[in-house]
C-alpha cells in the first residue's frame, strides 16, 4: 500500500532519497521502480530494516538499484546535513513521543528546495478507532496522538519549509480498520475482517478502474491518511 504520489515529486535519476521509518519497506519498493535513485530507508525495529532490506534485495533487477537500509532513530539520524535531495515520512510521527525533533531532525537531511513527504493518520477516521476501541491504541508501538489538520500544519510551517499540496489517500481502509476496532485489533478470524482484507488484498493487486474511482471520489471524505507535501526553504 504506497501513500505517496511520487510522480508529484518529479525525482531526478542520482537523486537520494531517504525514507525514514521505512518499515518492511513499501515505499522503497515502490521508489526502486523508478529510473536511477539513491535509496536509502532507516527504522528503529531491527526486524522491520531487514525485512525491507529483503524486499529489496528480492525485486526483479536488484543489483541494477542504488539502496541500503540501516537501523537508525528517526530523533538522531546518522547523516549530515543536507544529504537529502527528498525525504519521505509515512505513518510514524503518530507514534513518536519527540515527534517536534524528529520533524527537525528530516528538514536537516534534507537540501535547500528538497522535497519532504509526511503523511499520517487523519483525524476524522483515526478518531472513529479510538472511540471505538482503547486497545487500537493502548498497544505497545501504537499511535500516541491524533493529529488536526492545522496542528501539523503549524508545526511544519516551524519548521521553516513550504506546504505546496495536501492530498488523502486509502478511503476504503478507514472501513477495514473501523471494522477491526468493533471485533477486536488482533481478531483475524472474523468472517468480515476476512472478507474486506481479501477484497482490499484484491485492490492492491488488480487495481480495477472502478475501484480505484470510486477510492478517489471517497478520500476527501473518508481518507485513511492525510498526506502534506512540503519542500524546503
């Protein structure tokens, strides 16, 4: 599942990318597709480095890539500044306690005019999961806050880089996840939680063009994610 439209960043071929908080590495997978980039992820779970390691090391044509991936704290990145001609930040800062540092912390990496990619959950939907359900977010790892629209927004602009485009994405993941807050976060057996992870399995893979339709028409109202485009200087 990529949240970030790269064709809106118009990356060059030998520019270096940083995805921070990587995960098992979707968007690294989805960036390595793309003609002559330096790739490079850090996560601070160990397992979930090496697994995006793996998945990249496990594409079609992977020696032809420019990647690596370290374990590293997004609130001390070991790069120096200005490294970074793009910096992609996708569902962590929600779980960050400093997320203020690590927001200053990718602007450092990042070149004069470089692009910087944050998404997180939006407000309206993760909202609907927390009223339903304390143990979405009481786990260990999970999210510790929701985030306004203009409160993020405030603190990006503190930052001192430029907001150009606000998007959202996944509409048809907000159900899922409403639907696994009323069952139970870990209950994978239940006939719905099934059936809607089979279909959205489905999606991804098909992409048919009447899903994908219907997906645009409902993100502005239901949107998983809130996704802010910003560039430096």
């Amino acid at each position: 599942m990529v949240t970030v439209d790269f064709h809106e960043l118009k990356l060059k071929p030998g520019s270096h990318v940083l995805d921070a908080g990587c995960g098992s590495g979707r968007h690294l997978r989805a960036l390595a597709k793309l003609p002559g980039l330096k790739l490079v992820g850090i996560d601070r779970n160990a397992q979930d480095a090496a697994d995006a390691l793996a998945g990249l090391k496990n594409m079609p044509d992977a020696l032809s890539y420019d990647y690596r991936v370290e374990t590293a704290d997004i609130n001390a990145l070991p790069f120096d500044d200005a490294a970074f001609d793009c910096v992609i930040c996708s569902e962590v800062l929600e779980h960050i306690p400093e997320h203020e540092k690590a927001l200053s912390e990718l602007v450092r990496v990042l070149k004069p005019q470089g692009h910087l990619v944050v998404s997180v959950p939006r407000y309206f939907s993760e909202r609907i999961c927390w009223l339903i359900s304390s143990e979405y977010h009481s786990n260990e790892g999970g999210h510790i806050r929701i985030y306004k629209k203009k409160q993020l927004r405030k603190m990006l602009d503190r930052q001192g880089i430029t907001c150009w485009k606000i998007n959202y994405k996944h509409a048809l993941h907000a159900p899922y996840w409403w639907l696994k807050c009323l069952v139970g976060s870990k209950n994978e057996k239940n006939i719905l939680i099934r059936f809607y992870k089979k279909f959205l399995e489905w999606d991804m893979m098909s992409k048919p063009k009447a899903v994908r339709m219907l997906e645009e028409f409902l993100n502005p109202l239901i949107g998983k994610s809130i996704v802010f485009y910003l560039k430096k200087g």
